[in-house]
C-alpha cells in the first residue's frame, strides 16, 4: 500500500501491547496518531489525538478494527507490540503481506545465509537430547512465554492433546550468551543497521526471561559490526521487507552468534536506538525514526530523510565519529502490591532519570506487574542512585 503525499493528513493507528514509545517518535516526525494498547498509561494518552484500549476477547478487538476501518479509511493500521491473536494479526496486517518469522525454519535459512548458528530445534512433542532446553511459544513476546524445558513433566508421556497451543510451541536448545538486539532499517533491497542494544531479562514466577530493559546502543568491534550487517542483509534477500526490524541475537563465550528471532515492527529498544541517532545529528528537528520507516515501508511521503538519505547521513556520522550517549531503560516491576503517586516517584529519581509509561495516578499495580518504565542517561548515574530508584518506585505500599 503506497499513500499520497496529502494522506499525510491522515492518522495512523498505532495497535500493540504498549504503544506509547511509537506514538511519541511518529508525533515527533509529524504524524497524527490514534492509539491502541493494553495499558492506556498516561503519556500515551497524551500523545495520541485519540486513544483505545485494546479490548481482551477476540470478538470485541475485531469490532473495534471494522469501527476504525470505516473512520479512518485511508489510514495504515501498524503494529507495534506482539499478539497471541493470530486471526486478529492477518485482520491488521492482510494475510501474506509478510514472511513469518516466528517459525524456525525461516530463522534457519537467514541464520545459513549470513554464516551464523541457529540453536537445535524441534517441535513440542518431540524427544530432545542432553543438555539445557527450552519451551518457547511461537505467539508470546517479551519472554512471556519462554520456559525451561521440564523433562519429567513435558516428557513425552504428556500427549500433546494435553498441552495448550502445542502446534505453536517449540522446543529449543538454550544457548548460554549475552543477548543483542539489533535494529534495521530496510527498503525490501538492502539494510542498514541502526544500533545494536544489551537486552535485559529478569525473572517472573515460573518464566525466567522476561524483558526487563535494554541498554545502549553499544559500540561494536568492526568484525562484529561487519556480522549485523551481513545478517541484516541475509533477511532482507530472504524476505524482500521493507521497514524497521530487529534481531534478536545471542553472543556465546567464544564470541559466536546465534540468532534467536527476528521482530518485524518497533520494538522496545527501538527509542534508545532514535536517541543515539538525534545526538548524532542523524535525526534532526521535525524528524523521527518512526517517520523514516514509514516511508520506507508504505511510501508515506514525510519531513523525514527517505532510506538513501539515511544511508548516508549513517555513513558520514560513522565517518566523523559523531558520539552519543548509551541509556538504559529499565521495566520496573512490582515488588509488592504498590499504589503509584507520580509526584511520590519522581522524588526517587535524579537529574539523569526520567519516567515514561506512566500508570494513571492513584492506580493500584499487583506484584510482579511493571510499574513505569526508568529511561536513563548512564553516564551520569551513579548505580547506587539508580539500584534506590528502582528499589523504591517497585516496593511503595498501598
């Protein structure tokens, strides 16, 4: 779907689990915004001109995508944020506009490509061999819904009748690592990588690797610069996508890459990536990475530097060395049952620190649920400060 250069006057419908970090980055390029999320936090909501909550049955989200539809006519709808609704994603997205990457052996053949391993895998039900495994389900994010792999109750006398979603769960070999995630910028021919950020993960009851944070971008090793590269433009040979991606890597003890999986949409590290690419002088006044890849993606015309003028102004920023400030965003969760007071939180935070997905004021959140999001500029945090601020906005009793 290409638009015209007056469609500009035409929202787009952000839908995800949180969109907030998307509405802001489009608002920024100069777009009009209607939201959709699960959270409705508080600087979503100002930031979009109109905003939903995205409603939990299937039936009810699909009678607010027709209620959209006939309003907004001409306006894209994106994701932004993961589903286990795979019925409601072909109704946003159109079946086969894109390659499924969820599924293994797409991820085999990108990882072959670009000369990296991808971990043994195999489907729920079958026999694994020795060693650490996991159960990943093919329609969660954010670690959701990853477990380790319990031989004595998923052995293979559980039928696979017995388990739920089986058919969208596999098992996969755990690959000890630091984990990457590597962010593109495509326009269906080439790639160029935009910034590469450590992903966080803390535990949650039974679920070890939820997302908890990013943190960077990071400086790479020309070797390991030239690997996000290649891998970038396996994809993009693979699946001829045009728009903003990411990968998620692992990088072992003897420095080997795997890749784990590949997110077609904004992802969480993705405003971490657009503020490096602003202190660079990349992104300018009125211009926003969000913007960018909606031109790259649906030829929306905006304010925004196209894919070539991207390009180059990456090129000429890597060749003056242009610096920027590596941040940290940290999910904090819920320690206990906790009533949040902004002006109560906001006490807790230094100069350095900022908070965005802000609950509304007086919400209770349930142990274990995140609180607000921690944007932080690392090198002017003390890891004392910032071990407080989480410490207390997670534990403040109802």
């Amino acid at each position: 779907m290409h638009f015209e250069e007056n469609a500009l006057q035409q929202p787009i419908i952000l839908i995800g689990a949180s969109v907030r970090s998307a509405a802001e980055s489009a608002i920024r390029g100069g777009l009009r915004v209607i939201g959709v999320d699960s959270f409705g936090d508080v600087d979503c909501r100002s930031a979009a001109e109109e905003f939903h909550a995205l409603p939990k049955s299937g039936v009810s989200r699909q009678e607010l995508i027709a209620t959209l539809s006939r309003r907004f006519p001409n306006s894209p709808f994106i994701l932004v944020g993961g589903f286990q609704d795979d019925n409601f994603l072909s109704q946003v997205l159109g079946s086969g506009r894109h390659v499924d990457c969820r599924q293994p052996e797409v991820l085999r053949l990108v990882a072959d490509k670009a000369n990296i391993r991808f971990p043994e895998t195999t489907s729920s039900t079958a026999l694994v061999s020795n060693g650490r495994w996991l159960e990943k389900s093919l329609i969660r994010t954010g670690g959701l819904g990853v477990r380790w792999f319990d031989r004595q109750t998923s052995g293979p006398s559980a039928s696979p009748s017995s388990k739920p979603n089986a058919s969208k769960t596999i098992r996969q070999r755990w690959i000890a690592g630091r984990r990457w995630g590597i962010t593109y910028l495509s326009d269906g021919v080439a790639a160029v990588c935009l910034g590469v950020c450590r992903s966080l993960h803390t535990r949650k009851a039974g679920l070890p690797f939820v997302y908890g944070g990013s943190f960077g971008p990071i400086d790479l090793l020309p070797s390991q610069l030239q690997i996000a590269n290649d891998l970038g433009q396996a994809f993009v040979q693979q699946s001829a996508y045009a728009g903003l991606f990411n990968a998620d890597v692992i990088v072992d003890r003897d420095n080997g890459v795997w890749l784990l999986e590949i997110n077609l949409r904004w992802t969480a590290s993705s405003e971490l990536v657009e503020a490096a690419m602003i202190d660079q002088g990349i992104l300018r006044t009125g211009e926003s990475l969000f913007a960018t890849a909606l031109h790259t993606s649906l030829g929306w015309v905006t304010a925004s530097p196209g894919f070539g003028a991207m390009q180059q102004r990456i090129a000429e920023a890597t060749k003056s060395k242009s610096r920027f400030r590596p941040r940290l965003k940290k999910i904090v969760y819920a320690s206990r049952r906790v009533a949040f007071c902004t002006n109560r939180t906001r006490q807790y935070l230094t100069a350095a620190m900022r908070i965005r997905d802000i609950p509304a004021q007086g919400s209770n959140i349930e142990e274990g649920e995140p609180v607000v999001s921690l944007i932080v500029d690392w090198q002017r945090t003390r890891q004392a400060d910032l071990r407080q601020a989480i410490s207390s906005i997670g534990s403040r009793k109802v």
